[in-house]
C-alpha cells in the first residue's frame, strides 16, 4: 500500500523529526483552500495530512485521527502496513487532544549506506527518529548526545548507532558505555531499553552467563538411562516423555477435569505435554518430534557398545547436521556419531538432550500452548532468551 502525505504550504517538512518510513513515502504538496480529503477517500484507501502542530490520518471508513508528531513514524507504520485498523484507537491512545504512542521513540543514527538494509515495516523501527550520518569518519557520538537531549520527546537514556548488521546501544550520560548486537537481537534489546525494563548492564550480564547455558559435552562414562528418581530404565522398557515447563499448560494435576470415557493411558497423557511425532509434508523422507498437549508416543532405549538411543518401536531418534530445519528425526539405521542424540542430566534428574558432542540443547517453541516444535536451535534470541527443553521419564 501507498504511503501518501500530503503537504500543505505552511508547513515545512524540514523542521521534523526524520523518520524511516519517509524514504518509502510520497511527500505532496498542496494548496490547502483547494484540498478536499473527502474527494481524495474516493480514489485512497487511507492517507496522512500534515499541520503545523500536529498531523492527522484519513481511512477511508473512519474519521480522521489527529496525531502527536513525535510518534510520527510509529503512526506512518499502522498505517501503511496496519491491517487491523479497529486497533487504531487502542495502539494509539489520547494524550492532550492527539493520539500518540505513550513511550517515547528511540532515537536512531545510520550510516546512509546501510540506511536501505533496515526493514521499515519491522515493529522494532516502528516507534523511532532518525538521523543519518554519511561515513565512520561522521559518526561522532558527542554530536549524537546534543541530538538527542535537544529532543525531550524521545527517549534521553540511550540511542541506538547503527551500521548494517551492526548495532550499538549508547548510553547519553557517558557514551564509553556502549553495547553491540546483531539484528537478531534488536527486537528485544531496544524494546527493553526503551521501556526501561532493561540496561546496558543487563545484557553485559547475560553475555557473561550464557556460557553457562550451554550444556557440557563430555560424555559420561558408564552412562545409563534414568528417570527423575535414579532407578535405571532397562533397554526395551516403554516409556513416555513428558515436557516439562509450558506455562501455557495445565498448573496441576489436582484442577484437571477428565472427559468421560478416557482409558488410563489417556488419562495419563489428558492434560500434560508430551513429545509426539508429526510429519512435516508428505514430500519429507522422515517424520520428526514435536511437542503436544494431552497426547504423546511411547519410546524404549537401547544400549549398542555403550551409547544409550532412544527409540520409537524399531526406529532411532536422530540428528540430522545437514539439515536446515535441524528437527529431531527418527529412521530404521543405527545413527552414525554425527547423527547420534546425546541425553543430559539436569539438577532434578530429569534429561535434556543435545546433538552428539553438541553444546545447544533441544527446545520445544510452542504455538498457542497446544503444540511445540522441537529443534536444536542455535539462534543468538534462543541461547539467550530461550530455555531448554526437559524432559521427565514416564513409565508406561
């Protein structure tokens, strides 16, 4: 969809704030005695007038809105992509007569050379201003602190400084503080600083100890499969993996309500969730595990030249390191070392597993709690932010 503004002839554009989305805009000018927005509603879906002191925003089914310009960019967002636009008046409340977003915007400096790598439809640019600088050589971070204290409507403890890829938090009080991370990261980092849930310090910390996210990939000597209470699980004995920590889930046991006519293995499954089995396309060589609330398959182990596999009657969990979907897979041959499972002990006794010799462990996403897709997903946001999938042993 078309961004078009339409500008009338007392306002100058050059005293705003810069925003992104204004590359990918159509700046008009007009004459504002002969403008007629319900004339231009015939042939726009939606467009946007600017004021001196405000601006405000046409759809086509709805009276015009009018809008603080310091969430200029977040408002050009809504409505050049917004497909709700019943959640116009939620996302942007009433503040002094003019719809705004009430956290202020982040204040960004680009390189212009990387300025078209950025996504303006991404929501992490969506509430911010802009100012460009041409080379390394402009990139001066006193000049950047004067920018943004002379603008009180953004945000005043940080900016962001970014060049492609790179991105870096800067603190305004003492610009030796600074933080870089990568776009895979951006969303969470600048959301929280923003909001001032989080610091600089606070990720410094995280950096720290995401070492000890990892899981250590010596091997055990002597390993033997156990449950959460120590006893050993023989080879061929059946058993369930239950995953534990959705907290979408159920919170207990004592509030389930069973439907009538389970059987006691539903029972058992009604109201947990399990590691289940889904295949991906029809066109896909093998299934794969995934996670599921109130069913699961059973499993056994066997023990060759003791290394322990798990198994789904006759066929073998394993990993396949060629894959880009990086999906637990079952098949009908032993795994080779490159595809093997390594099983984990975590403090409660309970197992985490990992790639064999592999330092990222599984982890079940879930989709609105019903169903989980289980991968050894070793993106920066899941290592940092993610937890693990544990798994507890159930007898059948």
């Amino acid at each position: 969809m078309e961004l078009n503004i339409f500008v009338p002839e007392y306002v100058d554009t050059t005293t705003l704030d810069k925003c992104f989305l204004d590359k990918d805009a159509n700046f008009i000018p007009i004459q504002s005695e002969a403008f007629l927005p319900e004339e231009k509603l015939k042939t726009l879906d939606s467009f946007i007038v600017l004021e001196k002191d405000h601006f405000k925003v046409f759809f086509y089914c709805s009276k015009p809105y009018e809008c603080n310009y310091q969430s200029r960019n977040a408002i050009m967002y809504e409505t050049k992509y917004g497909y709700y636009r019943t959640k116009f008046e939620y996302k942007f409340p009433i503040e002094n007569g003019l719809r705004l977003v009430k956290q202020p915007p982040m204040h960004y400096f680009v390189r212009s050379g990387n300025s078209d790598t950025l996504l303006y439809n991404n929501a992490t640019e969506a509430n911010t201003i802009v100012e460009y600088f041409d080379s390394d050589d402009d990139m001066d971070l006193a000049r950047f602190v004067e920018a943004v204290k002379s603008k009180p409507h953004c945000v005043q403890k940080y900016f962001i400084v970014n060049r492609g890829n790179e991105y870096r938090a800067v603190e305004t009080d003492n610009v030796k503080n600074t933080y870089v991370f990568s776009s895979r990261l951006k969303y969470r980092i600048v959301s929280t600083l923003s909001s001032g849930e989080a610091t600089i310090e606070t990720f410094v910390e995280e950096d720290k100890n995401l070492e000890n996210k990892l899981a250590k990939p010596e091997r055990l000597s002597g390993f033997k499969l156990r449950d959460s209470e120590g006893n050993v699980v023989s080879d061929g004995e059946i058993f369930a993996l239950q995953i534990l920590g959705n907290q979408d889930g159920y919170e207990s046991d004592k509030e389930l309500q069973f439907p009538q006519n389970l059987t006691k293995k539903m029972r058992m499954f009604y109201g947990k969730d399990w590691v289940d089995i889904i295949a991906f396309r029809d066109s896909y060589p093998n299934n794969f595990l995934f996670g599921h609330l109130d069913s699961g398959v059973t499993f056994t182990c066997e023990t060759i030249d003791d290394i322990v596999y798990l198994k789904h009657k006759d066929k073998y969990l394993y990993n396949d390191p060629k894959s880009e979907f990086k999906h637990i897979n079952f098949g009908n041959c032993v795994p080779t070392k490159e595809q093997r499972i390594q099983i984990h002990y975590n403090d409660d006794g309970n197992i985490m597993l990992t790639a064999w010799g592999g330092r990222v462990y599984a982890a079940c996403n879930w989709v609105k709690g019903s169903c989980g897709s289980i991968t050894f997903d070793d993106i920066e946001e899941q290592l940092r932010w993610g937890s693990p999938m544990s798994l507890r042993i159930v007898r059948i």
